[in-house]
C-alpha cells in the first residue's frame, strides 16, 4: 500500500513540475475600446440673417428681401453668437471575428439637437457595425449619407462643411462593399432617411420615406491610388408622402427620383485638391436645394420632383502648423420637367411663399494654425443668393433679387 501512495505522490509531483516549466498560450485579446472626440467653440458674426439651424451656427443661404413699412430690408442686419454645440465624442471598438469577419462598430454623438428646440443636447451620428471579411465588407447601422464621401468634403472651419453644395447628413442603412482589384471598389446601398428627414407635405418626420416600401438605393465604384481618390455613383429614390389624400382618398402617389455624382481628390505632402459635382431631383433630405411640386386632381395629389445641380472645389494646404484653405461652391435650382397648374404646391428647401432660391455660390478662406491636437481657424465666408418669384416649374424666373452675407469667425478645436 505505502509502494502505491509513493508511486501517486511522484506522479503528481512530475505533472505539477511540468505545468510550471511549459507555460500556456498568451491569452488574444478580443476586444479593444477607442474613445475620441474634440471640444469645439465657433466665435461668429454675420452681416447679412440668413436660412440657418441652432442659433445661426449652420448658415445656407441669405435670406430674400423683406420690405418693412417704411421701406427698410428687415433682413439686412448684422448678428453674432459664440456656440460650443458641435463639441462631440465617440466609441470605436473591436471584438472577437464573426464567421471569419473581423469585427468593428462605432457610437458618436454631438450635441447639436435634432431640433432648434433641442439645442445643447445630444443627438445620434453614427450607430453602426461593419463586417470586413478582406476584400469584402458590410456595414449594417447609421452612417453618413452614401453621397457623403468622407475623403472628399470640404475642409471648411465653419461646421456646415460645405453644406447647400455638398449633400451632408447620416441615414441608417446596409452597405456592402467589395474591392474588385487592390485599387477599384463597388459599393452598393439601401437605406432609410433618419437624421435629415425626407421631404413630406405634413411635416411629419421621415413619413414620405417610412409610407414607401422601397428603400433609396444607391451604387457607385472607386478608385483608390497613391495620390489619387476618385469615384462617381447613381441613386434612385421613391418617395410617398401621403397614403390618405386631404379629401380622405386612398393615395398611393410617389415621387420618384434620381441623381448622379462624381469626385476627385488628389493630395501629396505639400497640397489638398478636392471637387465634388452632383445633379438630380428631391435632393432636399441632403441638406440641399430642391423638393418637389404637387398638383391636385380628383382630390389627389401627383408629384414631380425638383432638379439640383451642384459643384464645388476646395483647395488647402496640408503644412503640419500652418495651412491656408480657399473652398467655392455653386447650386442652381432647375426646377420640376413639367409645369404645375396654377393651384399646386412646392414643397422644398429655397422656398418662401411665392419666392424661391434661384441660385446660391459661396467663396471661402481660412487658415488653420495647429499644434498638436489644438487647431485655431480664421475664415471668412461670402455668400450670395438669387431669389426669384415661383414659375408653373418651380424656378426663379421673374423680380430676381441677389442678396450677400459675410460670415466671419473663428473656430477653436481641442481633439482627443
């Protein structure tokens, strides 16, 4: 008996010698949690009101004429404001692969509002998860606009990032992206209008986007070389803004629209040139020109949608501690294909009563002086806009007035 209990205790002492001398496989580390962000303060004055959200921090276009009773433009008057709202933070992480994809996601937040009434409280960017499986990817959340392109946006310091030229804002969606060589991708998009809602003629949120069973689509191809990035896309979009007429008649009337866009950019160590065009029609939801017309028959009302063109360039320095930028940027509303009848309707961004936004061009310089992860940007901002009384078509096309705004400011960047 005592031969067998010496003959266990030598197994047990060899098998615990041996767990100390081989040591395990480190542990992988599955997930990882990145916090950024910057504190943001814009410091603004204008000489000219003009169409803006959260107390003028993102300005349009100036405002048209308003005669008062002694003659006087009620619109030609200077204002200022300091504001910290676009001050923002966000989340990345990344976990375990999911059926050999690896896996990321992303949380980000400002605190701009979603309405003027929600100024200073903290409003969704991004919500989404993305799957990269090596040449192919897909993004399942909210994200920006798919005619957003984040490698080619204006570099501007004022926080409307080009906006009226360039399309702007997130929409939940699925993306799918698959790089055809190591240069050329395909994307492919569905999604839903969210933060910058789709044009209805209630003014319920998002209503016309949510009352149609087709969501927007949208498909382009890029090119991505050592300096070069280049890209040009198509999307086709239906929207419903009403399922029961004003004279209570079932409606299943849409307005049915596309567009089509293109942009370059070309950077090296000394210099940044990016340009980005778009046309197409109900480009409202893209914090653009344009929406659509209604003309009413039978007691229902049928849709045509408003034309946009839209080009701009930005050229800016990419010096390390101080780089100067210039940024112009042009839109034209084109107006609906066929002409309304004199009792229709416009529904759209650029429209005051029987007025309407014929044109808008925007010149820009700044220059930005950076130190680490603290930025201090001069600009100045000219802004002009021609209004029009409203045709059948929805343009300007008589009493055209050009009225200017001058924005100065100052934008204070921390980043962390």
């Amino acid at each position: 008996m005592k031969k067998y209990c010496l003959i266990l205790l030598i197994g047990i002492s060899s098998l615990k010698g041996y767990s100390q001398t081989v040591p395990s496989a480190p542990a992988e580390k599955d997930w990882s949690i990145n916090l950024y962000g910057f504190v943001k303060t814009d410091y603004i004055f204008d000489s000219r009101k003009s169409a803006t959200v959260r107390e003028d921090n993102l300005n349009l276009y100036p405002l048209d004429v308003a005669l008062d009773a002694n003659g006087k433009d009620a619109n030609a008057v200077s204002q200022s404001n300091f504001l910290s709202i676009t001050s923002r933070f966000g989340i990345k992480v990344k976990g375990p692969d999911v059926w050999g994809a690896k896996m990321s996601g992303n949380i980000e937040g400002d605190f701009f509002g979603n309405t003027d009434g929600t100024i200073g409280t903290l409003r969704l960017r991004h919500a989404y998860v993305n799957m990269d499986w090596s040449k192919t990817s897909l993004t399942m959340g909210q994200t920006w606009y798919p005619t957003f392109i984040p490698e080619v946006f204006p570099g501007v310091a004022n926080f409307n990032t080009g906006i009226i030229f360039n399309p702007f804002g997130w929409a939940t969606q699925v993306k799918l992206k698959q790089a055809l060589t190591k240069k050329v991708t395909v994307i492919a998009t569905a999604y839903k209008e969210r933060e910058f809602f789709a044009l209805g003629t209630t003014g319920t949120q998002n209503s016309a986007s949510i009352n149609s069973a087709l969501p927007s689509l949208n498909g382009q191809i890029q090119y991505k070389g050592k300096n070069w990035f280049l890209g040009a896309g198509i999307e086709y979009k239906s929207m419903q803004p009403l399922t029961v007429s004003a004279t209570n008649i079932v409606t299943t009337e849409n307005v049915n629209s596309s567009s089509v866009f293109g942009y370059a950019k070309y950077s090296n160590d000394k210099i940044i040139i990016k340009v980005y065009g778009i046309s197409g029609g109900n480009l409202n939801n893209l914090v653009m020109l344009g929406g659509f017309t209604g003309s009413t028959t039978s007691g229902i009302q049928s849709y045509d949608p408003t034309k946009t063109t839209s080009f701009w360039i930005d050229i800016a320095s990419n010096a390390k501690a101080i780089a100067p930028g210039f940024f112009f940027g042009t839109t034209k509303n084109n107006g609906a294909n066929t002409a309304a009848g004199s009792t229709a309707q416009v529904y759209g961004r650029g429209i005051t009563g029987p007025r309407v936004v014929d044109n808008v061009w925007r010149a820009s310089g700044r220059i930005d002086f950076k130190s680490n992860k603290f930025r201090v940007t001069p600009e100045l901002e000219y802004t002009t806009a021609t209004w029009g009384d409203t045709d059948l078509y929805a343009k300007a096309s008589t009493n055209k007035k050009d009225v200017a705004n001058l924005r100065a400011m100052v934008s204070c960047v921390y980043a962390f």
